[in-house]
C-alpha cells in the first residue's frame, strides 16, 4: 500500500473513492470547513494527478493511501494510523451491497429533488 502522511490535529474523515468525481470535490469541501480528509484510493477510475490538483486548490498536503477498500490488511493499517470521526463512502459499493445488503434507496436526482423542495418551503432557513 503506497502511503502519504500528513499529521495534523482535527477530525479526520476516511473518504473512499476520494481522488473521484465527487470524492475529489468532497475532499477540498470538507478540508475548507476545517475537518482533515484522508482519502483511500485504488486510482481504478482516477490518478495521482487528481490528489495533486486537490492539493494545488487547497494548499494542504492531503493524506491519501492507495489501496483497495476491500483489502483488509491495507484499510486495517489505515484505520490503525487514524481515529476517524466518520467516513464517507464513495468507493466501489458493490461488497457492501453484497455482504450486508446495503444499497442506496436515493439517486442524486431525488437528494437535489428534496433538497430544492425544502429549500423552496423554506426560505429563511431553519
Ligand atoms: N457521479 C454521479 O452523478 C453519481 C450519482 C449518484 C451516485 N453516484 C455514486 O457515487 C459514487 C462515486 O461516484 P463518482 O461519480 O465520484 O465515481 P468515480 O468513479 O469518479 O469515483 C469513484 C472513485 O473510487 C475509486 N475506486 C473504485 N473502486 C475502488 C476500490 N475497490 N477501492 C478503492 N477505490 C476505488 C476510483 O478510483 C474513483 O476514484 C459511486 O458509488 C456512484 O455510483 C454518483
């Protein structure tokens, strides 16, 4: 498992599938609102150079680890080195679907479809 570190103090958030489409820009949000992301990545469907334009946006040195989430030793290791305060799951879901039966029950098109309902009904907030 090819490793980065970056040690900081802070709640750190495990992103899989981090150097993604939509974990890359999860990344950078949760680092500008003051959490440190730690990204687990295979880079099956993305590239270090991913983990280098987050790091050129943010200015940090983000810790990212390149290894398959359903590879036990390498996520133990990565567990072992953090106290993660959450995890944000973008990686490939099909193991979790397979072994647990957990599947999405929303698509992007329903969260931005409530979303923009509540938003509408609510204008001033909560
Ligand atoms: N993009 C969308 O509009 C959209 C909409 C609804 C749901 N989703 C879901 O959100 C998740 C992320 O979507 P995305 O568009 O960012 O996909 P993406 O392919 O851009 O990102 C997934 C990332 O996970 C990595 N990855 C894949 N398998 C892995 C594994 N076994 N171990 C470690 N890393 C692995 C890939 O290298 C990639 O960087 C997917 O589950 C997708 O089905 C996406």
């Amino acid at each position: 498992m090819d490793k980065q570190f970056y040690s900081g103090e802070g709640r750190h958030v495990l992103v899989t599938g981090g150097a993604g489409y939509i974990g890359s820009h999860t990344v950078i949000e949760l680092f500008e609102s003051g959490y440190i992301p730690v990204i687990l990545d295979n880079f099956s469907n993305s590239s270090p150079q991913v983990v280098d334009r987050i790091n050129a946006v943010t200015g940090a040195s983000i810790a990212y680890y390149v290894a398959d989430v359903n590879d036990r030793k390498a996520t133990a290791e990565v567990f072992d080195r953090y106290d993660f305060d959450s995890i944000i799951h973008f990686a490939d879901p099909t193991k979790a679907e397979h072994e647990l039966g957990w599947k999405a029950t929303k698509s992007l098109d329903d969260m931005t479809a409530d979303t923009w309902s509540w938003q509408s009904q609510n204008p001033a907030g909560y």
